[in-house]
C-alpha cells in the first residue's frame, strides 16, 4: 500500500495534534520533516504528513475539522 500526500502543517505542535487525532480514529499517519524541525527550530520550516492511500478520504474529513484553514491549500 502507498502513503499520500494529506497536508502541510506550520510546526510541530499542529503535526502532532493531528497525527493524534488520526491515530484516534485508527488512521496510521507519517510525518516528513518533522525531526528537523524540531531539532534545528528554524522558523518557516513545515511539517509535511502522509496517510496511507486507503485511509485518506476519512483522514482529510478529519483534517477538515481540524485545521480548516489548510483544506484547498495543497
């Protein structure tokens, strides 16, 4: 099975409150950039998450909710 591409997230805080809100409704979620992130702290530095291909309608339903300022901008 393959990841996709769901969203683009600002920092660390919103990747991890999404990745557990995924994780909540058994969706599996990866996260891309997130040790450098958090690691080099530099500021514009984004967060990238992938879910797996089967799970992404129901992720993207939760990323909706969630952060409904970043639907429409992937």
């Amino acid at each position: 099975m393959e990841t996709v591409y769901l969203a683009t997230l600002d920092n660390d805080f919103q990747a991890t409150l999404l990745s557990d809100l995924l994780r909540n409704d058994g969706i599996e979620s990866f996260l891309k950039n997130e040790i450098i992130s958090s690691v080099l702290n530099i500021p514009g530095f984004q967060i990238e998450i992938y879910v797996m291909e089967k799970d992404y309608e129901k992720a993207k339903e939760i990323l909706t909710q969630a952060f409904p300022e970043l639907v429409g901008k992937e």
